[in-house]
C-alpha cells in the first residue's frame, strides 16, 4: 500500500490553492500581502499564547499546522501574482546559494522540502521562535519590495525575497515539528469546505427513519405578533395548529429575538437539523436510544440554541448580515459554529452549508423585523427558507 502513495507537489499545491482565489486579476497584490503579513502575525501568536498561558492553552501543534498552512497559500498567491512558480522558489530555497532560477522542478514534492523524520513540538522551542522572527522580517521585506513594483529589476528581487521566505517556512515547520505536506493538505481541506469545488448537499441525517422521526420536508408556519394583556408576543402556526410557545424578545431592550424561531427553520431547511424543531414537534429519533439521547437531547437542543444566540449577537454589529453575498460571512464566524457543534452530527455539516442556513434565515429575519408577519416555507429538496407576505 505505501507503494501506491503519491506525493504532494508544489505545483499541484499551487493549482489546487488558485481555485480557492477570491481575488484575482490585477490590483489584488496589495490584498495578497495583507494576508501574508497577516498569517505570519498570526503564526507568533500561536507561539506566543502557548508561552503566556501553557497549561490552559490546548491545540497548539494543531493551530500552528493551520497557521503554516495558510502562510503558505499566501505565498503561492504572491508567486501566482509576480508569474513565479512556487517550485522554484522552494528549489532555491533548498541549495546553499539562495539564487532563483526558472527551471523544471514540476516534479519537486512538498514532502522533498524537509528532513524525512522529524520530532512533534507540543511547545515552541527558542529555535522555532527565533526562526518565526526571522521568518516575520523576511516578510516584513517583501512588503517593502512590494512597494517598488514597476522599478527595473523588481520582478527577480521579489523571486529572491520569496526564496528566503520559503527557507524560513520550511525551517519553522520542521522545528515545529510540522510537514508542509500535511499543512497543505489541511489548508486545502479547510478552504474547499468553505469554498467548495462543486456543492453537493449531502444527505438528510434523518432520511433512513420512519416518517414519524423525520424532520419535515416541507412545511408552512405563519408568525405574527399579538397584543396579549398590553405584552406583544410572537406566535407560530402550521395548518391552524400552534407551534411551541408564544414568545418574546427575553431582554430588557427590544432586539426582536422573538422572532429567532426562523433560525430553527433555517436549519431544517438547508441543514436538514435542528434539535429544537424536533422537540417542538415531536419528532424525535426515540427508535435508536443513543440519537435520541444524545442528538435530540436537552443537551443538544442547548448547544442549537447557544449558537443561534452567539450568532445573533454577531449579526446585530454586521447589520444582521444584510448584503452579504455568499462567500462574504467571515470564516473566523463559521470556524467557531463549528466548535459549538463539535460532537453532534451538525458538525459534519461543510461551512458553506451552514453560511447559506444562516444567511437564509438572516433574510427571513430582516422581512419580519420589517413586516411584523410572514409565512416561512421549508423547502428541503431544494435546500430553500422561503418566505412571503401572510394573507
């Protein structure tokens, strides 16, 4: 079977990471260089916050394989930006000279760049701090060189400030105990879930249930406002049956998180999810014991609602995401909805998945904030929130 294993070579690296570009075509370098900069920043910081709290600070060597591996995609973009290829600056940065040169090195391996064994650091050692520093200067470097873009010359003396940016990633990583292989493939794995290839909706986690266990697969729910006894609340009915509780917004100032519940439909209808949709109408997996304890329990059901709620605090600085287009929700946000659910199936979810169940439902939102009164339509086939005017 080891036979059968290919290496990961740069220039597939590169391909790979240029069809996960945002921002192509001309003008973007100034962009490209914050991100370098940037990631690098981001690589001391990991060192630095396993120095400042070492015993609280878990996840470390998994944080730096991610830091590097996003150093890296920067760095092809640099190269992809000035006509260089990566592999040869990456063979530059492994003889003793230094000096690029244009040549054939499609064949060079990621794997190739480094020592065949190296030990796990499960903390930064003074080696790799002092090679971050001076990873953190050569790219403090290039953004000086950056500014000289159109000056004869400019074109080999960015080929040779990345040569030695290269050397220092390389070296980093190994004192780290971290293969560029490895981090590349991570980083490729993390940009495609949020920006995939082709998105392909997977399967309902229910689908091999009994209909009675099954989330709905398409449903209307009317909700409008009421005066009761001088308190506005918030109330829900399907086919002239009341769902869950009237509500309100639970704060001391009106936020409109009475209406939060389309939240929950959201993610029935993109995510095909929701503990707390299948509480409210008895749903629940009570044919398998350990779903029905641990997917659709109280348990669960507070972690829906612990995300829904975080999330609603995020929406209220954004604007409650209005105009955000898909791809635009920051990653940072979908990374930590995925820590909530880490465990439960909606962790399985890909980013993009939960960017359209949430920015579905952050539409469906706003028309209530603006209307008082709607009627929410689950669409799963189609993976659609829709919503209308109430007659």
């Amino acid at each position: 079977m080891a036979d059968d294993f290919e290496a990961l070579t740069v220039d597939q690296y590169v391909r790979e990471a240029a069809r996960t570009d945002q921002r192509k075509g001309p003008g973007t370098i100034g962009f490209t260089m914050l991100g370098l900069v940037g990631e690098t920043g981001s690589l001391l910081a990991e060192a630095k916050k396993k120095q400042r709290d070492a015993a609280s600070y878990l996840g470390y060597a998994e944080a730096v394989a991610e830091e590097i591996g996003d150093v890296l995609w920067y760095l092809a973009a640099v190269a992809r930006r000035h006509r260089l290829a990566l592999s040869d600056i990456a063979a530059a940065a492994l003889v003793a000279d230094g000096v690029y040169r244009a040549g054939d090195n499609a064949a060079l391996s990621l794997h190739a760049l480094q020592p065949a064994h190296m030990p796990l650091a499960k903390a930064p050692m003074p080696k790799f701090e002092h090679g971050l520093l001076g990873l953190a200067g050569e790219v403090g470097l290039l953004a000086r060189e950056i500014d000289g873009a159109g000056q004869p010359g400019h074109r080999a003396a960015v080929a040779q400030r990345l040569v030695a940016i290269m050397r220092r990633l390389i070296q980093a990583a190994t004192d780290s105990g971290v293969t560029l292989e490895g981090a590349a493939i991570k980083n490729l794995q993390k940009i495609f879930d949020r920006w995939p290839r082709e998105r392909q909706y997977p399967a309902a986690f229910d689908e091999d249930k009994d209909a009675e266990e099954q989330l709905p697969r398409t449903m209307e729910i009317d909700v409008y406002e009421r005066t009761v006894r001088g308190q506005v609340y918030v109330f829900q009915r399907s086919r002239g049956v009341y769902v869950g509780d009237r509500l309100t917004d639970n704060a001391i100032e009106p936020d409109d998180y009475r209406f939060h519940d389309v939240f929950h439909y959201a993610y029935v209808a993109v995510l095909g999810w929701s503990p707390v949709i299948r509480a409210l109408l008895r749903l629940k997996r009570k044919s398998d014991p350990k779903l029905d304890d641990a997917e659709d329990g109280a348990r669960a059901i507070l972690i829906e609602e612990g995300v829904t709620s975080w999330l609603f605090g995020q929406a209220q600085q954004l604007n409650f995401f209005d105009g955000v287009k898909p791809g635009g929700l920051p990653l940072d946000m979908l990374k930590h909805v995925r820590q909530f659910v880490a465990g439960y199936e909606a962790d399985r979810c890909p980013l993009w998945l939960w960017e359209e169940a949430i920015l579905q439902g952050y539409a469906a939102f706003r028309f209530l904030q603006k209307n008082r009164r709607a009627r929410i339509g689950i669409d799963f086939a189609r993976r659609r929130l829709r919503i209308k005017e109430l007659p």
